[in-house]
C-alpha cells in the first residue's frame, strides 16, 4: 500500500492548504519535517532535522541535508530533543536526533513541516555530527 503524500507546511504559512509547487516552501536549518524514510523501504517515512540549506550554494530550497530523529532510546550517542528545544511545533511521541544518520534529502520527499528547534540544539547537533565523523 502506499504511503499518502501530503505536501504542505504549517497552517499559519498557506492557511492549511496543498502547496503548487510554485510556492513550495524553502526550508532552513532548524525546521523539521516529515518525509522519505530511505532505510525502511519506499513506502516509509520518518520526521528529519534540516542542519542545512545555504542560499546561495547548489540546490538551495532544492535539497536538504538533513538528521534522522528516532523514538528508540536503546542505542547510545542519541540527542534527546527536550521541550524547551522546540520553537515552534514538536512530534507526536518524544524523539531523539541520530548524529549519523544524514540524509540528502529533496524536497519533493518532503511530505510537511513540522516543527522548528532552537539554533543552539542545531549547532550542538551538527557539532556532535562533526565529532561522529572524525572517529
């Protein structure tokens, strides 16, 4: 069965409405959203932290680098995504970012917004990405 695309952003943007892709929105560094989930099969989805998206740069409000959030707790190395972190929205059951888990992902992959955490949480999760990648 496939997995229902709903492509859209935050009620308050677009009034609740499906978005054309002439006023696709273009997502920063912080904003979380819900789209292709590449490790569990085509059909599967999964929320996203956005650390990138450099206006100016190849792709831009094209493509994303972005962070797999998980609600497993078993596997250490996890950044737990505490309340105060979110600015605006949240998920639906606590959440966890996984520092190794990138993922370019496009933005036609991307079902909807749905949350922003604070810059701080984002710099400390890229950073702790770097430190993953320098092992």
């Amino acid at each position: 069965m496939a997995r229902a695309r709903t492509q859209g952003t935050p009620s308050e943007c677009l009034g609740g409405r499906d978005v054309t892709a002439e006023e696709a929105p273009v997502y920063e560094p912080g904003d979380v959203v819900y789209g292709d989930d590449p490790y569990k099969g085509k059909e599967a989805a999964r929320p996203w932290l956005v650390i990138s998206n450099h206006e100016g740069k190849p792709f831009h409000g094209e493509q994303y680098i972005a962070l797999s959030l998980t609600t497993r707790t078993w596997m250490g190395g996890l950044i737990d995504i505490d309340e105060d972190v979110w600015v605006r929205g949240a998920t639906p059951a606590e959440s966890r970012v996984i520092p190794w888990a990138e993922k370019s992902i496009d933005s036609g992959d991307i079902d909807y917004w749905q949350g922003r955490l604070t810059e701080q949480f984002v710099t400390e999760t890229i950073d702790s990405l770097v430190e993953y990648i320098r092992l």
